[in-house]
C-alpha cells in the first residue's frame, strides 16, 4: 500500500518564530505513515487580511495557496487557525470564478489540522515520545469552532508517557489574541488572556500547550510578564519528542526556571 502524498502547511508563525513545531510536524505525520513534502513557493493563507476585510489581498493568496498546494492527497497544517482559513473560508472567496472555486472546494475537503489528521485520518493513538509534566491544554477558537477538534490532542497526550493532563475550569473561552483582534482591541485583549492565564495557573500545570502559534505566543507573554514558571511549548513539540531541541516558547536558550 502506498503512501499517502501530505503537504505540510507551515504557517507563517511557525516558520518565522518556532521552526521546530514544523520539524515535529513533520516528524509525527512520516511516524505514521505519510509521505511529507514541503512546498517551496508557499505564503501566507491569508487569513489577516480576511479578518481586516481586505478580501482582494486575501484572495491572491489564497489562489497561490490554491496553486501551489495541488495534487496532494492530503495537505496539514499545525494550526486550527490556518487549517480553518483553508477548509471554511477559501471557497467564499471564489464565488465569482468557477474554476477556482471547485479548486478550493477540494483543497478544502483535504485540508487538516495536524491532530485531528493523526487521530482521525491515519489513526494514530500511539506516541512513543515520553515527557514529565502536567500540562494544562488550551483549544484554540478556530480549531475547537469551525474544525472541532478537541478531542484528539488529547488522545494524543494520553499516550504519552509522563504526561498528566489538568483540565482548564473554562477551556472553551477564548485566549484574547483573536489574530487582528490583539491589534485593533488591546486592552479587551489584555484583560482576555490575563483571565486565561489565571485559568492555566489555577490548575497546577508546570506546561501549557495548545495547537496554535498565536495563541501560545500571546499566552507565553502574559505568563512572562506575571513571572510565572508554567512552561508554554506547540504540542506537536510533546508529541514528537522534541523538547530539548529549543527552550520552552518565551524562554531564551539556556534560561533557567
């Protein structure tokens, strides 16, 4: 049985501040099975622009994405925000042109977020990686609302060796970081993430991981400023045992807690 052919989406937050949690990425979906590839010529999903309302821009990415990403069988993304643009929001952008919206609508149908892509497409329940900590698990907006994936992070986690999971008393809240959002409402912002701080420390967790770059960067800052000593990693890093490969998000290499 052959291969399947799977495109890595990197997202721009990965391959500008955590190159690792691309390497894991990568690492987890050829564990299971999969042919991995990276194409070269790829860019921003366009998400940003979207949310601002600069359709046109977001529609000459989204048609290079479109491009370059054909002929796949499956294409990845170590993000519920970037995977949510691609699966929900690329065909509405192309209601005026058929045949992009028909290429669209079948890169959407095979687009993942990467968790939900080891559990529910190639059935992984398995990790092999161990890891000592109690972790807290944030879902992000995206990936919980439009892709449902809650479950399978922490399928995932309960496989790990080492690994407590601690539950948030409000996991489904919003982290304030909302992409734009951050930018336009700082201060809303502020207040959010600060409660969702509180919400990680109260449970007792010494690691909070989630599935979105965005979200821990914006978690990770909070959590600095308040001095706290709760380590912030991509869960992909966890699960591919790549840990000692760079320092906890927030953390310059070689910091001590």
């Amino acid at each position: 049985m052959s291969k399947p052919r799977v495109a890595l989406f990197v997202t721009c937050l990965v391959d500008l501040y955590r190159p690792t949690v691309g390497f894991a990425a990568i690492r987890l979906l050829e564990e299971a099975g999969c042919q991995v590839e990276v194409p070269p010529a790829q860019t921003c999903c366009g998400q940003p622009a979207y949310n601002s309302g600069d359709r046109a821009t977001a529609r000459d990415l989204a048609r290079a994405v479109v491009d370059e990403f054909r002929g796949f069988d499956y294409v990845v993304a170590p993000s519920g925000s970037c995977a949510g643009m691609i699966g929900h929001h690329y065909p509405g952008l192309f209601e005026d042109d058929p045949d992009y919206r028909a290429r669209a609508d079948a890169l959407a149908a095979r687009t993942y977020e990467l968790t939900a892509f080891l559990v529910d497409v190639m059935g992984v329940d398995v990790t092999r990686a161990p890891y000592d900590g109690v972790v807290a698990y944030h879902d992000s907006c995206s990936g919980l609302r439009e892709l449902g994936v809650r479950a399978q992070p922490r399928t995932l986690l309960a496989q790990v060796p080492g690994v407590t999971v601690k539950e948030l008393a409000e996991p489904e809240l919003c982290c304030g970081f909302g992409g734009t959002f951050c930018v336009k409402y700082p201060d809303i912002s502020t207040r959010m993430v600060t409660d969702k701080v509180a919400d990680i420390r109260a449970t007792g967790a010494d690691t909070l991981l989630a599935g979105d770059m965005g979200c821990l960067l914006n978690m990770a800052g909070r959590l600095k400023r308040e001095a706290s000593e709760v380590r912030v990693r991509h869960v992909a890093e966890v699960l591919a045992g790549m840990t000692d490969a760079v320092p906890p998000i927030g953390e310059a290499a070689g910091e001590r807690r």
